[in-house]
C-alpha cells in the first residue's frame, strides 16, 4: 500500500494529526445544528388555518439564541430547504469568514448541505440571525431570530420580552402570498405586509404588574415596513440602539420608529393601574394587529424605581477621529417616481430601460446589483465617512455589516453608535466609522426587495 501524505504525517509525526482529530470531534458531536425547513405555524387567529412558513427548526421566529458577551457562538447550518440559503449574523462585529452573505464571504449553502457558523461575540446587546440568500423570500416566509447577548452584570428589573416585529402578506386562507420580489414591490417602498404579528403571534399580550420595570429588546425584522412605536401606560427609555448602549439613556418620545433590520432596547416603567390600558402602541391604520399589549394585574412594588442609569459601554464605542478622513459619496438612485439615467450593472454602463428590463429598479454608489469591485477600500484604522444622498422618494434602511458607525447629525456633531440607518426620501444620510474589521463588508438597503432590486455595495477593509 502506498501511503499518501497525510497518512504518513499522521504514521511518522503524531502531534501533526491532532488538530484533524479535535476538529472532526467537534464536528461530529459537539456542534449544535441549526435547520432551516418548511413548517406549519399558527400565525393567524386560531379560527383560521396555520400558515405554512418556514422556520429555523421548524419555528417562527427561530430559536433565541442568548450568550454571554465573550463568548463564542457555534452552529452548525444544516439546509433542510429546497434552496440554497445561508445565515448572516446581523450587527455583529464578526468574523468575515462567518458573515454569511453568498457570493462574498462564502458559497450559498445547497439543499442537504452543511455549512459551520463559529465565531466570538465581542459586544453585548441585541441582535438577530437571519437568512442572507433570496432574502425577500426567506426572511418574509420567517427564516429569522433574536440573537442576545448578555451583559456581565444583570440589570435590575422584573421581567424581560424579546419583541421581534414583522408584518406578514397573508391571503384569505390564511397562506403567505406568493408573490416574492414583485416588481410594483420592488420599484416602490418593498414589500409591505397585510397582517401584524410580533414574535409570529397575533395579538401579544404580556401580563405584569405596576411600577414594574421591563427590558423590551425590539427587533424589527419586516421586509420594508418602518414601524412607529409608542407607549401607552408605560413610561420608558430608550437605553441601547442596534445593540451599542446610549451614553444617557433617552426618553422615548412620540416621533419613534423602528426601520427594517434596526434594534431598540427599552427600559419601561409600568405605570398604569389594574385595568388601565398598557400598550406599545404602532400607528398601521392598515394593519390587522396593531400593538402588544400589557394586562397589569397587580402592583409590584409600592413605587417606581429612579430612572434608569446606562448600560456598561461596549468596547471600542469611543468617538472616531475626525480629523483624518476619507469622504465618500455614496448617491441612492432610482425607484418609482425617481430618476435614473444609467448606472453600472454587471461591469458595464448601462441605461435605466435596460436595468429595468434586468429587474432592477435602484442604484446605489453608481451601481446597481452588488459589483465585482468594491465601492471603496480602506486600509485597517481608516476613518470613513459615507454621504448617502437619497435621490429617491422612497425611505431606505442603510445596513453596513461587520461594524457600526455613527450618523453625522447636523451641525457635525456625531449620533449614537448604529449598524441600519434610516434615510428618508430626498434626504441625506451621513455616516462616519473607523474601518477596523478586515474583511469584504456588505452595505445594502434592508428593504429586502430594494436591496434584490439594485441597492447593494461593498467596501473592502484591508
Ligand atoms: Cu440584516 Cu445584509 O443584513
Ligand atoms: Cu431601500
């Protein structure tokens, strides 16, 4: 018998075979699978029939995945779909290699493959898992969870919910409409859902008591649709945005909305009385459910705790230097009503009737579709700074991966830290971050179908 060469590294230097050996142990027993797969869920009231969806293990939303912050995060993606799909870890300061996004930082996972997801979580907060491949679909059909990780010290409160939004587009039977990454949704405001349910449950109440304090970690994981929020008999602050803590925590004022793919972690007081109304109230005239709601049952405590103090910094929240940085333009174009001369699309200059003709509908940093070379590349500890100027009518959920960065406010002064930013039609976004993650980094609308459509780039960190 011939030996070939790692049968005689693993014969002559046995130290050489190990790391093979704990690996394929690994594998093998210890990681946990995580599958996606069709599934039947009770998403409507219980006189209609289950809406099949899909689901992480069969569930809408997946399975919550809580971990200490510093700890590692291991899954093994088992496809139990019958298409190729892939997990991206949204608002993580994460890994490249485990960024999840088909075509940039890994191959799509086949139907019946595996692919292992391993990596550190170096930030408390909330975050969500969901799928990054034919993501109008996936996500829409539920392919989503809440990924939570916890700060060292716990916070004194009576009760905590994870809050995961989504509007679905239901028919009369009760089934998901069929009608995946339409053009009329594509070209508009995405696609907008018909029926409101948070953690895929119609009419979620959440019994407590007054003067108890909560934590609500909100996730808003709808294809397009902003949700505004505001509290009734509740009295709250807002003390984290996608993850990152404030520096003070803020009241929640009446003008706050939650866009597709951003985070709110909210400390409410309970301050409405035995049979008195608690809601988190969203405003959808259109909508079939339109709040969660909080039955008070009794009283906690005799009073209300003192406001809130902040929560512990996350490392690297500090301010970046703005005294060298690089400027960018990043114009988003297009849309219905907009204006769209040409754009490149596939490596060549090519004129909006054609881009339609292809599906797309948007451009964004001069390109439509995600281009083979990136928007920008920034050397490591590089500052940048993005000028998105919306060009469109339409509201846009600006998503960078692998790192958060900060708005510039008006007047220079610098926003909290964010992964999603909301920029309104005919307006201008600006975001400012010190490239620090090396790797190919996705920055895209998280309007799922405009991002389908057109709106995606990304900026390579070296
Ligand atoms: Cu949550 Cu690329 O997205
Ligand atoms: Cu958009």
């Amino acid at each position: 018998m011939k030996l070939n060469r790692r049968q005689m590294l693993a014969g002559s230097a046995a130290s050489l075979w190990l790391p093979r050996l704990a690996e394929a142990a690994a594998g093998a027993g210890g990681m946990q699978v995580i599958e996606p797969r069709a599934a039947e869920h009770q998403l409507a009231p219980s006189d209609y029939p289950a809406t099949r969806i899909w689901g992480y293990d069969g569930m809408a939303p997946g399975p919550e995945m809580r971990i200490a912050q510093g700890e590692r995060l291991t899954r093994r993606l088992r496809n139990g779909l019958d298409q190729p799909t892939s997990i991206h870890w949204h608002g993580i300061r994460i890994d490249n290699a485990m960024d999840g996004v088909p075509g940039l930082t890994q191959e799509a996972v086949a139907p019946g493959a595996s692919f292992d997801y391993d990596f550190a979580l170096p930030d408390a907060g909330t975050y969500w898992y969901h799928a990054h491949a034919q993501s109008v679909e996936q996500v829409g059909r539920g392919l989503y969870g809440a990924l939570i990780v916890t700060e060292p010290e716990p916070l004194d409160i009576d009760a905590e919910h994870v809050l995961i939004l989504d509007d679905w587009r239901l028919q009369d039977d009760a089934q998901l409409a069929g009608d995946w990454g339409a053009p009329h949704d594509n070209s508009h405001g995405g696609r907008m859902g018909n029926f409101i349910a948070t953690n895929a449950t119609f009419d979620l109440a959440l019994p407590v008591e007054q003067n108890a304090r909560l934590r609500l970690r909100l996730i808003n994981a709808a294809n397009a649709r902003i949700f505004p929020l505001a509290l009734k008999g509740l009295e709250g602050w807002i003390v984290a945005l996608d993850g990152m803590p404030l520096a003070s925590p803020e009241a929640v004022g009446e003008d706050f909305v939650l866009g597709p793919g951003q985070r709110a972690d909210l400390l409410v007081d309970v301050v409405a009385e035995e049979g008195e109304e608690a809601y988190l109230v969203r405003f959808d005239r259109d909508a079939a459910a339109a709040q969660v709601s909080f039955p008070v049952t009794g009283r906690a405590a005799l009073s209300r705790r003192p406001a809130p103090a902040p929560l512990p910094p996350n490392p690297g929240q500090e301010l970046p230097d703005l005294a060298s940085v690089r400027a960018l333009d990043m114009p988003i174009e297009g849309g219905a009503m907009g204006r769209l001369g040409s754009a490149m699309y596939e490596g060549a200059e090519t004129q909006f009737r054609d881009l339609v003709g292809a599906g797309q509908f948007w451009a964004l940093g001069g390109a439509a579709g995600l281009p083979k070379t990136p928007f920008a590349s920034a050397a490591r500890g590089e500052t940048l700074r993005i000028r998105m100027e919306n060009q469109t009518v339409f509201p846009h959920a600006m998503h960078l991966h692998g790192m958060h960065f900060r708005e510039v406010l008006s007047g220079g002064a610098l926003g909290p830290m964010r992964d999603t930013l909301l920029v309104a039609g005919q307006e201008t976004g600006e975001i400012v971050f010190e490239a620090r993650n090396p790797g190919k980094w996705l920055i895209h609308c998280h309007m799922l179908g405009h991002a389908a459509s057109g709106m995606v780039q990304w900026i390579e960190v070296t």
